[in-house]
C-alpha cells in the first residue's frame, strides 16, 4: 500500500477521475432522469460491481506480468502510458462536457423501473468494456511500490478504494438528475472543465508511467 500522502492522492484524483462524464456516467444519468433516484443508484451498484471484475483480472494479470521479463514491463509501461496520454489529450480537445442528455428523457415524467434489470445491464456494461480494464492496468500501478512485498494485494486493495471511493460520486449523480434535472445544462458546462482538469492528470499521469523505472531492475 502507498503512504498515507500518495493514498490521499489516489483517493482525489479517484474522486475527479470519476467526476469526469463518460458512459458510465450518460448510464446513471439517463436511468435517474426516466426512473428516479432509485433507478440511478441502481445503476451506479451495476457499475461498481463490473469494476470489481476488472479489478480482480488486472490484480493478478499485473502480478504477473510485473513478475516476468523486463520486455513484459516495458510493454504493459508503454502501453499504460500511451493510453493515459492519450485519454488525457482526447479530454483536453473535447468541445464539451461529454454527451448531451437526450432531451426526451428530461421531458418525460418519471417511469417505472425494473432495479434488477438497470442493476444487471449496469454490470455488464461494465465488465464487458476492455477500456475499463486497460484504465486499471494504466492507472493503479503507479501508486505501488516497486519493493511492495505483494504486488497483488496492493492492487486489489487500490482497485476496491477506488471501485467505493466512487460510489458518493456516482449516486450524486443519479440525486442531480432526478433532482435538478431543468438544470443539466448548467452541469453540462461545469463538467467542460472538470474535462479540463481530468485530461491534464491523465496525460501527467502517462507521463510519469512513461518514465518509471523497471521494478526489477
């Protein structure tokens, strides 16, 4: 586990990494706006419950990999970098605050939900993204020792700080949508810059990944 100063740094960048729209966030939206809160935060379950399976693959695929030749970590070091690199650069050039709200949805009276289904779709959309995954092996390493005595452990614990840390994220979210809904234009361009700032840790955070030294060098 990192120190008490990085952990906190995890724990913030976690917290705006998660402020920043994506499909995710366009998921939980669109759910509370048609359905409630409820529907939000079922939505919001859904989605962290598909981080804990990227959370456990990229745990023991990095134990591995780190475990192996210093080509294999030069590649998955490269590879996470460019990724960040390039999320970060996609964020900064972005025009606005991610996709609109479709304006039917925000018309339309609050529907009746099926929680289990939101819940399920939630998931999958989640597990089956190999973005997700690629942002974890990317993203969650660089807050390991190189000397940590188990490399494994460390991540699992990151992943699940982050996977929790971004539930309060998430069900705000779902509260302003079905709370605030006649005001997603105000929070649309509030997010423009979140974008902003998101886009310039992730390409900080590429390139620190990119000048990190072998752990078994």
């Amino acid at each position: 586990m990192p120190d008490s100063t990085h952990l906190l740094i995890f724990i913030a960048a976690g917290w705006l990494l998660n402020l920043t729209p994506g499909p995710d966030v366009l998921y939980i939206v669109n759910n509370a706006l048609k359905s409630g809160v409820r529907a939000g935060i079922a939505a919001s379950l859904g989605i962290v419950s598909g981080c804990f399976v990227h959370v456990l693959a990229a745990a023991f695929g990095v134990g591995a990999l780190l475990a192996t030749s210093a080509t294999a970590f030069t590649l998955l070091k490269w590879g996470g970098a460019a990724y960040l690199v390039w999320m970060g650069v996609r964020l900064l050039i972005a025009k606005g605050g991610g996709p609109p709200v479709a304006p039917v949805a925000l018309a339309q009276a609050p529907q009746p939900a099926n929680l289990r289904r939101i819940y399920q779709r939630g998931f999958l959309t989640n597990a089956l993204n190999p973005k997700v995954a690629l942002f974890f092996l990317a993203f969650v390493p660089q807050f390991i020792a190189h000397d940590a005595p188990n490399k494994v452990v460390a991540f699992l614990l990151l992943g699940l700080i982050f996977s929790i840390n971004s539930l309060p994220i998430n069900f705000g979210y779902a509260w302003l949508a079905a709370k605030a809904a006649q005001r997603m234009e105000t929070v649309q361009r509030a997010m423009h810059w979140l974008d902003r700032v998101a886009g310039l840790m992730f390409v900080g955070f590429g390139l620190k990944l990119a000048m990190s030294d072998n752990p078994s060098a």
